[in-house]
C-alpha cells in the first residue's frame, strides 16, 4: 500500500519547488503588477530585477504568506504560501543595524533556530552548535563573537545568510543582498551564495538593481516591471522582442561584448552596460 | 538599621524591585524603548494621582499602587494598538503621554495634601512601604519574572529582528503587548523606589551598562540586576546614614557606573578596531 502511495505522488511535485499561474498581486483599490507565471525548481538561482517599487519585495511576501495574491494562484511545494514555512529562509532588505547593538553575531544566529521557542533552557546548546555550523557555511567564523553593531555591510549580509540558513530552508529568498556592498564584496557575496545554493540544492531567488554581474550565476530572471512580469532565462526574458511584445511599447536591451544587459525604454535608470 | 521595620521593609522590597528593574530593563535598552518605559511612568502618575483622589479613602495606602499599575498598564495597552510596530512609536508615545500628565496635574491639584503625595510619586517613597506593599512586591515580582522566563527567546528575537521573526510566523503583535505590559507593570513598581521622574535609573541605566560589558543577552541580564541591585543596597544604606534621599544615590551610582564603563568600552574598542583592521586585510589578502 504504501509503495502505491509513493507511486501516485505526481511526477512535478518532486522538481518544481514554486509554481504560479496568472498570479496578480495588489491591493484593493491598486494592482502592482498581474498574470504572473512561473516554474522554479530544485537548486535554481533565480534573480528578480526591475526598477524601484515595481513589486519585487510584493512577490517575496507573498511567497512567505505575509500578503495575499489578489488573483491566479501560487503553490510552494504544491500547497498555498503560508506564514512561517520552516522550509524557506529569508533576508530582508534593511537598513544598517543600530551601532550600539553590542549582541554578538552568534547570538542572532542562535535564536533563528530557538527564537521560536517558549519557555527558557539556559543549559541548551543544541542551537550553539547548528548556529556555528551556519556561520562556518558562510565563512563568518572570524566574526561569530563580534557584536552586530560593528559589523561591515559585507560581514552582516553573511551572518543574515547564516540566520536563514541555520533552519536548513530548501528555498532562500534574499531581498537585496547586495545594496550597499562595494563591487569586490559584491563578488564574494555572490559566489558564497552561488556555492550555498549549489551544494545544498537550495532554491534562490534574489533581488537585485543590477542584473550584470550576476548573468554568471543565474538560471532564470524574474523581470518585474510597469505592472507586468517576465520569467525565464536571461537570453529568452532579455530581449527587444520578448520585452516589446510582452509590454507593447518599444523597449531595447542592449548588449556589451562581454555580454552585460542594459533595458532601455521601461526603467528611468539604467547606465549598468 | 535593621532593627528598624521600614529599613527592613525598604530593603526587601528595594531587592526585588532591583531585579525585576534590571531584567525588564535589558528589553527596554533593546527594543529602544526608553522613551516608552518614561512614558509608562509618567502615565502612571496620572494614575496614581487619580486613584490617590477618587478612591484614596477605598483603597488606603495601595491607592498609589493601584493607580500606577491602572495608569501605565491602559498606557501601554494604547500605545500598543495606536502603533503596531516597535520603530517610530515616539510620535504616539509623546502624544499620549503629554495628555496624561496634564490629567495627573489635574488630579494632584485637587488633592488637598498634593504637595506631599506629588512628592513622594514624582521622586519615590522606598523608607515608607508597608509589609503589604512588600508582599504586593512579590507577587508583582513573580508574576513578571515567570512571564520573562516564557517569552524569553520569542521576545528576544523578535526585538533583534522584527521583519525575520515575523516571516517565521512569530506573533509579533502579542510579543509586543507582553512587553509592553511587562514594563508598566515593572515600572509601576519601580516608581515606589525611584519615582517617576527618576525611573530610568532603574530601568535603563544598569541594563544600557550591562550591555557594554556583555554580548550574551543572558549575562548583560544578569549584570543589569547586579548594578540596578547594588545601586539600590549601596543607596538605601547611605541614605540610612545621612539626610539626603534614596532616590538620589541610586541615580549617582547608576550613572558613576555608567560612564566609567562607557569610558573603559570606547578605550578598549578602539584598541581592538584597529587590531581587527590589520587582521581583516589579512583575510582579505588570503581570499583574494
């Protein structure tokens, strides 16, 4: 019987970690963006650009179940989002932590995996020991007893990595890791998320401004702009035909010789050939 | 001294009120919420004055108490719902607060011996607690540390990192609520030894202290209550010996403290900054 059961289970469930059909995201009385549609599977890194306040961060909160979709639907693991998945890890984007927290790194790290717990265990060190391993992943060891207050932008982006990643999320969501990193510290970051992704087969989507340097690691790109959004691989989404067709405006992607992408025509700036 | 019942009294409750000042404290300092903790107070003089007032024959010598807890327990309540989040609640925070400190000076204006009883909230009445109050202490006490002891890491956590616990499915709202509540009731009780107008001595001042010399939230907690503790023995035993008030004391070595440990922290991490920058080119150079 129970070989029966796995036999039925569907052939898609297994690969595709998030799928979407015609999904419509907005308020009541505004749309952001609509028909949206999607497949992601096991191990993707997808990056999710477009101009400001399009509706990127929108995507990741419905994902995490923290705002609903107005229309089509959404399946994570072939079930509607829902608030606090232990299945996905997240970065938010946000701003510098204050400089007069002094609470060391670990400790962050330590209750992503304890935080939720109630009661009090002061003698409890299994969380000690999985929040040194994510720090280890990230390698952050240097700056696992340091305080929050004065790590570097680059160093808190890794402990924020270590923070999603200490739960063991098969689906990562990181809002705008690299914003505020010089471009050698935005190198290291992407590489250390590519190999987190890779090894751990974990599926990423990242929001980025600028989608050039990260056309060596990706497999798809989410397009999100002017209330429409386009998903697929970089040489299929990034193009003047596909972008022309899909908005009904004249849009131009240029291309450099070292293959970097500039969108003109939907975003005020752009300048990232 | 302690052959004297209200020294007796006086340092019992001063003791428990020291731990549960120096344990709430620390999610005042960082949640940024000190703002708030004086808002609370002061709300609860409002409180106070009221109850002293309107039902000051009822309720005797608890009328204080009573209405300090009523006051600043509403008061959080509010402030609770007029802002979800914990970022940006000055604005609400000083609104309500200015409202009901007008009304605390209504109601002490009215009472006919206010100049004595303002007195005594404003700057605290810790030689003049009954063993009721004592035993009101410790049920407040308990009360307070064991709901501490249950929300410890929620709490913890979703005031390091609001938008992350919130994704996790943690009830940020209901955290909020409980601490708020924690610190009315702690500083309704605080107000006893400090006063209102002297509340951050107890409430923040030991704990911002502790964080300096501690990056574990658990050891700053327990040197936040090991000052906020000593400050009020030390306290009440000079003032026992001179003429000059409890609540004064315990703000001069609360902040005596305070800047020799902020002075000593600077001296040492500027050391260590620029260790820690000739070891980071280090690793940089390895990396690249």
């Amino acid at each position: 019987m129970s070989l029966t059961v796995h036999g039925l289970r569907p052939a898609g469930v297994e690969s595709d970690f998030i799928t979407a059909e015609n999904l419509t995201a907005g308020y009541r009385d505004k749309i952001v963006w609509r028909d949206a549609n999607f497949t992601f599977g096991r191990g993707e890194l997808v990056v999710v650009i477009g101009p400001n306040a399009a509706g990127k961060t929108t995507l990741f909160r419905i994902m995490l179940g923290l705002q609903q979709p107005i229309g089509g639907t959404i399946k994570i693991f072939g079930a509607p989002p829902r608030r606090g998945n232990p299945k996905i890890g997240y970065v938010p984007q946000r701003h510098v932590i204050d400089s007069e927290t002094n609470i060391e790194a670990l400790e962050l790290v330590r209750l992503a995996l304890s935080g939720r717990q109630w009661g009090f265990n002061p003698f409890s060190h299994n969380d000690r020991d999985a929040a040194l391993a994510a720090l280890e992943a990230v390698d952050a060891m240097d700056v696992a007893h340091r305080p929050l207050g004065v790590l570097s932008g680059g160093e808190l982006q890794r402990i924020f990595l270590a923070e999603a990643l200490v739960s063991n999320p098969e689906i990562l969501l990181l809002d705008e890791p690299l914003s505020n990193l010089d471009m050698r510290r935005e190198t290291d970051l992407l590489h250390l998320v590519d190999d987190v992704v890779r090894s751990r087969g974990i599926t990423a989507l990242l929001i980025a401004h600028n989608i050039n340097p990260l056309l060596p690691h990706l497999d798809k790109v989410v397009y999100v702009a002017s209330g429409k959004v386009a998903t697929g691989k970089p040489s299929e989404v990034l193009t003047s035909e596909s972008l022309t067709a899909l908005y009904g405006i004249q849009v131009e992607v240029l291309r450099d010789p070292h293959g970097n992408v500039a969108i003109i025509g939907l975003e005020e700036h752009h300048g990232d050939v | 001294m302690w052959s004297y019942q209200f020294m007796q009294h006086a340092f019992e409750a001063g003791t428990m009120i020291a731990v549960i000042a120096g344990v709430t404290g620390y999610f005042v300092v960082l949640r940024r919420s000190a703002f708030t903790a004086h808002a609370f107070s002061e709300m609860g003089f409002a409180g106070a004055a009221g109850a002293v007032l309107l039902a000051g024959g009822l309720l005797g010598e608890n009328a204080p108490i009573v209405g300090l807890l009523l006051g600043s327990t509403t008061g959080g309540l509010a402030i609770a719902a007029l802002a979800r989040r914990a970022t940006n609640r000055d604005t609400q925070v000083g609104i309500v607060l200015a409202f009901t400190l007008g009304l605390g000076l209504l109601f002490i204006r009215l009472y006919p011996a206010y100049a004595t009883e303002a007195y005594s909230i404003l700057f605290g009445q810790i030689l003049g607690v009954s063993i009721n109050q004592v035993l009101l202490t410790l049920v407040a006490s308990v009360v307070i540390l064991s709901t501490v002891a249950v929300v410890y890491r929620p709490l913890l956590f979703a005031s390091l990192d609001e938008d992350v616990a919130e994704a996790k499915g943690m009830p940020i709202l209901f955290l909020g609520t409980v601490f708020m509540l924690l610190v009315a009731v702690s500083v309704s009780f605080a107000v006893q030894v400090t006063g209102v107008l002297l509340i951050f001595s107890l409430m923040v001042t030991p704990a911002a202290t502790a964080q300096y010399l501690a990056r574990r939230p658990q050891r700053a907690i327990i040197i936040s209550v090991a000052i906020s503790l000593l400050a009020t023995w030390v306290g009440l035993f000079v003032a026992f010996y001179t003429i000059y008030p409890v609540s004064f004391f315990i703000t001069a070595i609360v902040f005596a403290l305070y800047l020799l440990v902020r002075l000593l922290h600077q001296r040492t991490t500027w050391g260590r900054a620029s260790s820690v920058k000739v070891g980071g080119e280090g690793v940089d150079k390895r990396n690249g």
